[in-house]
C-alpha cells in the first residue's frame, strides 16, 4: 500500500530533515513554504501566521514508520509550534514518464 505523509515543520529544521530522510533512501519529496497557526491561544491577532515548511513524501507502507521517527529526531524541540505528521492512505500513484503504478511509481 502506497502512504502519503505531509508534515509542517519548523522552517529552520527544513534542511537537517531533508538530508536525514536523504540518508535513510527517500528518493523524493515536495517541499513548501507555508504559513499557519496552531491552538496557542497567546496569539495577538488571528491573522499573524507563522513561516512553516510542508513536507509531502509518497512511501510504501515500509518505509513510513522510519520517515516519522527521522522527522520526529530532527524535528522535535519539546515547545509548541514543533509542526504536525500525518500520513494518509492513497488508493493509486502513477509515474506519469512511465505509467508505473503504486510502490513501483515511488521507488
């Protein structure tokens, strides 16, 4: 089964995450700048969002518990504003060069 895993990160871990999951073999990911805001209810104003980064990475039901703890490792600084992990189902993924389908489209 193909996995989709979306995380919003702090944008100053960006670079350690993408080169930790580089190591542990993801061959690809899409990478976003994005703004938000959590539950703090120390917010000013509700329309002042935080510079975030999102992370998309398609992986094989193998490879999504390693992906979470290296997001986890070089992610996690104990305060809030650490980001979001959610790893959804997907019903298909097509490579669309080759027409490959599901963990041969992502690997």
């Amino acid at each position: 089964m193909v996995k989709k895993i979306e995380c919003i990160i702090r944008a100053d871990k960006l670079k350690d995450v993408t080169d930790a999951l580089k190591e542990i073999g993801v061959g690809g990911m899409t990478v976003s700048e994005v703004r938000g805001f959590g539950t703090q209810s120390t917010r000013p104003d509700s329309f002042l969002f935080v510079h975030k980064a999102k992370i998309e990475i398609y992986a094989t039901d193998t490879q999504v518990k390693e992906i979470v703890s290296k997001v986890l490792m070089h992610c996690s600084t104990g305060k809030m504003g650490d980001g979001k992990i959610v790893v959804l189902p997907i019903d298909d993924c097509v490579r669309v060069r080759t027409g490959e389908r599901k963990n041969k489209a992502i690997l």
